[in-house]
C-alpha cells in the first residue's frame, strides 16, 4: 500500500524536481500550491500543468493575502524586483515568513489525509540567503509538527522532506531529466510577465540559467527578450 504525502509545488524548476522525486519515492502525491499575492500567476499555471503530468491523486490552490502585509519585492509591487545581490545580505526577494506559513498549511493536510510525509523544495546551496531555506528551519519545524498536532500527540512523528538541501542547480536538473521533468513548463523567474515569459536578468533567473550551463544542457526556458 503505497503512502501519502504533500508536496508543496510552486510550478518552479525546485518544486517540480521535488514533485518528480516524491513520485519516484512510490508516494501517493497530494500537490499544494499557493496563490499568496506573488507578482504574476503564471507560475500557478505551470504548477496546474505539473500536477497533471505527474497524476497527484489532488491538486489544491489555496489563496494566502501575503501581499496585505507586503515586506517583499515579489508581493509589494512598490518594490523593485533587484538584479543585482548584495553578499550576506537577505534580499528583498524574501516574502517574511512564507515558508512557515506554507508548511503550516502543508502540515495541516497532511493530519487530514493520515499522512507523515511532507516535500518541499528548499536549498542552501543555489539560493538567495533565504533563512527558512536551511537545514536548521527545516529540523526545526519538524521538531514543531510533533508538538503541534494531534496525530503528533498521539505518536505520529512528521518527516519534512527536502531533498534538493545540499544539491547544486545543476544536480538538480541532472536528477529532475533522470526523472522525466520538463522544465520547459516550469517558472522560476521573479517577475515573469502574464504569458510566463522570465526576465532573464532577476537572481531566479540567473540561476537558473547557470545550472543549465554548468549540467550542459540546452536552457528550456521562454525569455521575454
């Protein structure tokens, strides 16, 4: 009897390669994405055209007001989405709290659905110095699921799967090609027009762009120029 698990799916290259793996796992894949106030939706339409590539038994869009409270360049359109990082500098690409907020919810389907298992898409090696994108955010939300939820309570322990943590771009469309993505579907791009089209020029963008390089793959990506 194959067991369930909630895959967090952005419609980015990270999650899909997650989605992939959780599948490859033998898991029964419950797909959950957010519409959180981010600057454009294509990246929800390409997480829709995931999911039904992949057959997850339910694909859920949950609508967060992420961009009532702002803070970030990818929900306060007032902010300019940066093309240049400062180094050791948390940038204004990080949305406060997003993936707390998003494991909670995560969290609580997983107590609905009798399943222990949850994926998501982190990575401390290419990423933007993200605080909840490291190991120790991961372990310790973990450590809170067990607290904070009855089947916790009751013995259930809760594995917050992130299997992308310590792999370079490049690895993980090694492994997501293995695996039978197409990322020509995906959206990383932070500010990527209706259509989908990325910018070439955002942090997403570029490093996306150099894990295609360094894997010697050709880049699958639609650019708007």
């Amino acid at each position: 009897m194959t067991k369930p698990a909630v895959v967090l799916l952005s419609g980015g290259l990270d999650s899909a390669t997650v989605l992939a793996i959780a599948k490859g796992m033998g898991f029964d894949c419950y797909a959950l994405s957010f519409d959180y106030g981010q600057r454009h939706d294509a990246e929800l339409r390409a997480a829709e055209k995931i999911a039904d590539i992949f057959g997850v038994k339910d694909h859920k869009r949950i609508h967060l007001g992420l961009d009532a409270i702002g803070g970030s360049a990818l929900t306060d359109r007032r902010i300019a989405v940066p093309d240049q990082l400062q180094e050791g500098v948390i940038p204004v690409t990080y949305v406060p709290a997003r993936n707390t907020v998003f494991l909670a919810l995560a969290l609580g389907w997983a107590e609905v659905l009798n399943a222990t298992d949850i994926f998501i898409g982190v990575n401390a090696v290419d990423y933007s110095g993200y605080p909840d994108c490291r190991p120790a955010f991961i372990e310790a939300f973990e450590r809170l699921a067990d607290q904070a939820t009855k089947a916790g309570v009751e013995g259930a322990r809760f594995k917050i799967h992130s299997p992308l943590m310590d792999c370079s771009k490049a690895d993980i469309i090694r492994k997501g090609l293995e695996l039978g993505v197409d990322y020509g579907l995906t959206v990383s791009c932070y500010a990527a027009d209706r259509e989908g089209l990325a910018c070439r020029v955002c942090d997403a963008c570029r490093l996306r762009l150099q894990g295609f390089e360094e894997a010697s793959v050709p880049d699958p990506t639609r650019y708007q120029s």
